[in-house]
C-alpha cells in the first residue's frame, strides 16, 4: 500500500507539459516506425542483371534463424533486460535517502526505465526507417537470386538489356528483370522474388533487418556498460590532489572491473553478430552488405543511448535527466540547455509563484543546500581553477 501510495504522489507531482513533451518523443519514433513501413510497401527498383554472375548464383534456403527467434533476441530479450536491471540496480548505493523514502527510490526507478525504454525503440525507429528507406532505392540483387529468379532461356532474346556482337545467348550481356517466371507467381513466388531486389543494405523483414537487430543489441550492451560501470580503467582529471598526494601512484587511482561484467556486455554484441552471420551464410547478404548494415546499427544503437544518456565513462550509469517545465518543448538562442531551476514537478511551479507573491524571496537556493539534499558535500568534488570560473562568468556577463 505504501509503495502503491508513492507511485500515485509519483505520477500526480509531474507536470503535464514534461509529460506532453516525451508524448511527443514516442509520437515523433511511430513517425519514423510508420515512414519505414509505408517505404516497405513500395515496390524495389528492378535493374538489369546478367546470368552469368556468379555472386548471384548461389543457391535459395530457409532462413537459419526464424523470425520468432530473431524477435525474441533482438527485440523481446534487451526489454526484458532493461526492466530488470532499471527495478533491480536503481537507484543504486549513492542515493541514501532513496532508503528510508521509497517516492525517492522509484523516482529514480521510473525515470531510468522510462528513458532505457525510450531510448531502445528510437534505436529501433531509426534503424527500421534507414534500412526501410534506401533498400527499395538501390534495388541491390540479393546473393540467391537467380534461384529467385526462374529464368525463361527460351524467350531470352525479348528480355535483353545489353548485347555484344552477334544476337545469341552467349553475347547477351544484361537481362531484365522480365525474363523471371516468378514474377508471375511461379518458382518462390511474386513476395521472394521482389525481395531478391532488396539486399542493401538489410533483409526485408523487421526481425531480420541487420541494422535494427545490431542497432537495439548495440544500445543494450552500451546500457549494460553504463549501469555496471564497465569501462577501461581511466584515472578521472578531476581527482583532488592534496599535499600528501603522489602523482606517480596513479595506479592507486583506479582498477579493471571484474571480468566476467566484461563477457556480460559482450553477449547482446554476440547475438547481433550471430544474426548477421546466418544472413550471410544463408545466402541473403554478401559480406560488404553484412558488414556495412553492421556499421549503421553500431552508429544509430550509440546515437539513441547518447541521446537519452550520459557518456558511461564519466555518467556512473544514469541517464539525462528530464527536462524542466519552462523548457519542455524548446529553447530559446543562447539558453543552451533544457534544464532549468524551475524543475520538473507541478509542485516546483506552484512554490516558485509564492516566493514570487511574497515579496522578493530569492527563487535560488545555496548551492550548499542542494548539497545536502542530495546526501554528498562540496569537499568531495574538486573545484576548478580560477580561470575556468572567471572565463565562465565573463561569458555569462555578456
């Protein structure tokens, strides 16, 4: 009943423009999951092809990984995970008064699996509306697609493209796509032969896509990483030194996580490299395809976890804060930042409006009160040199 009673206080203190505001994030990916979609239908670009060509010649066979599978590793598995992992872990240590107050603890608890979530489907949208949107436009030939194909040898002089000397079989450089008999829905039928056009840069099924299954297991390893703090060891540049400080120990600064946390980030990287490598041992994809569409999901699963959360390196495993009321929805030039002093919670806004009408009490509390409501203290963090401080208050001064 009493965490039930937090959730409720929890949900009812947010304001309804930051609750808009991510609406209009989760509305912005059905965006790109519906554009992906709507690019799926359109019919691929036909080009001509020779019959000769032995890089797609190679025999047609069912898929080593099926679609439930692949659904379940790459989509189903990293949900799963994260829900686990944000309810488990968060809020972590560091946060005490998260334990004798439990609106605290699921403060932070919401708010990363929210975000984790939010940040796996954008990884999803954008890999899906990528891969979507340009294999229709390259109408690359997949590796079995003369098997696809079904020729007709005997009407080959109609379908001709290219011709080289004499009008015979053996000096016909290029064909169209007419000469397939599976174009008339024999062979494999009109749905394998038109995705025998669309090898680049991903299959053509959701589950399947080389972009979105390295996309979405890319982030969740990143997330794992975060959240275990499997990083290299580093030593921090804002280590405090003191007079009894040796510079050369810089060894006692830092040390390696444990190991098997390492072989625990590489599985969801496992798993999207297991994917792509029955695409291209399934005859789908050739290597370069394999390769590149790897390298798209890499860049857009880093992308969707940057966006939403900090660097794991120097983020100890949270996620960006949410924005603040008065910036939910954009910024004006030279603000910089969507976080602001008037918070996020309804409540935020009402004691701002009475300081306001009482006559000039100070809208900004003491750095060191803050201090202290977060349960850390101002000696734990060093303090900068002075001539970052006066830079940056010569820029605010302008």
């Amino acid at each position: 009943m009493a965490s039930e009673t937090s959730l409720l206080a929890y949900a009812r203190s947010i304001s309804k423009r930051i609750i808009v505001s991510y609406v209009i994030d989760f509305l912005t990916i059905v965006i790109f999951v519906a554009g992906g979609t709507a690019f799926s239908l359109v019919g691929p670009t036909r080009p001509p092809f020779s019959l000769f060509d032995a890089s797609i010649g190679y025999p047609y066979q069912p898929d080593t990984i099926s679609n439930t599978t692949a659904v379940l590793v790459a989509v189903a598995a990293p949900l799963v995970i994260i829900t686990v992992v944000c309810l488990v872990t968060t809020p972590g240590p560091t946060i005490t008064k998260a334990k004798s107050d439990p609106s605290r603890a699921w403060d932070h608890k919401l708010w990363e699996l929210f975000i984790g979530w939010l940040g796996l489907v954008l990884a999803f949208a954008l890999s899906f509306f990528i891969s979507q949107a340009t294999k229709n436009l390259f109408g690359k030939h997949r590796p079995d697609f003369l098997a696809r194909c079904d020729p007709d040898f005997e009407g080959f002089k109609q379908y001709a493209a290219g011709r080289l000397g004499n009008f015979d079989f053996d000096h016909v450089l290029l064909f169209t796509w007419q000469i397939c008999r599976t174009k008339n829905g024999a062979g494999l039928g009109n749905e394998a032969f038109d995705d025998g056009f669309r090898a680049f840069p991903s299959g053509h099924t959701t589950s399947k896509s080389w972009p979105v299954s390295f996309a979405g297991l890319i982030y969740l390893a990143l997330f794992l990483s975060a959240k275990f703090a499997v990083v290299l060891p580093y030593v921090s540049p804002y280590i405090p030194s003191t007079p009894t400080s040796n510079p050369q120990r810089i060894y006692t600064h830092a040390a390696a996580p444990p190991l098997y946390l390492l072989v625990l980030v590489f599985i969801p990287v496992g798993g999207a490299i297991c994917i792509g490598g029955t695409r291209y041992s399934d005859h789908k994809h050739d290597g370069f395809t394999v390769l590149f569409s790897a390298a798209i999901g890499t860049v857009i699963g880093w992308f969707a976890f940057r966006w939403y959360h900090a660097p794991v390196r120097r983020g100890a495993g949270w996620a960006w804060g949410p924005r603040t009321q008065n910036r939910a929805f954009g910024v004006g030039v030279g603000v910089g930042t969507y976080v602001g002093e008037e918070g996020w919670r309804r409540k935020d806004v009402s004691e701002t409006r009475e300081d306001l009408e009482s006559g000039g009490q100070t809208l900004e509390r003491s750095v060191e009160q803050r201090a202290g409501e977060e349960d850390f203290e101002l000696s734990d963090f060093p303090q900068a040199p002075a001539s970052v401080t006066d830079s940056s208050q010569r820029r605010v001064e302008r």
